[in-house]
C-alpha cells in the first residue's frame, strides 16, 4: 500500500500558545502533560479507508432525535389554483 498521509505533532511552544487561546487558565504543567499524551491519527488496519483521531480530553456527546416529518415532504405548502 502506498503511503499518502504522515502526521506529526506542532512545537511544544505553537501547541502551548494554541491551547492557552482556547484555556486562558491553563498552567503550564497541565499543559505539557497534555501535549506529551497526544496520540497522532492512525489507521486501524492496514487496508483502512481512513484515520482514527483522537481527542486530548473527554467530552461527552449527546444526540437528539430528529423532528418528525410529516408526509412526504419536509414542509407544508398549497398550491394556488385559477
């Protein structure tokens, strides 16, 4: 298989400066021990179609369920006759 991707990580200083945009209130060892954990894409198995990324922290996602439809149609209109 050819090899189209390489990943690597950005400097200690470019993450750090990145990071404190986003948490203002971060130190700097909190910071470091998160840079020092990140895991770069990969892909699962040699014939993967794409890349697993990981996330530095956890979050919690939620889904919510689509509104119904009604009908056909996604949305309700009349149709004017002469």
């Amino acid at each position: 298989m050819k090899k189209i991707a390489k990943f690597h990580k950005v400097s200690f200083d470019e993450f750090e400066k990145a990071w404190k945009g986003e948490f203002p209130d971060a130190k700097e060892e909190e910071i470091k021990a998160v840079y020092e954990e990140l895991k770069l894409p990969k892909r699962a198995t040699r014939g993967s179609a794409g890349y697993d990324f990981y996330t530095p922290f956890t979050q919690s996602v939620s889904a919510r369920p689509w509104p119904a439809r009604r009908g056909r149609g996604s949305s309700k209109h009349s149709a004017a006759t002469g």
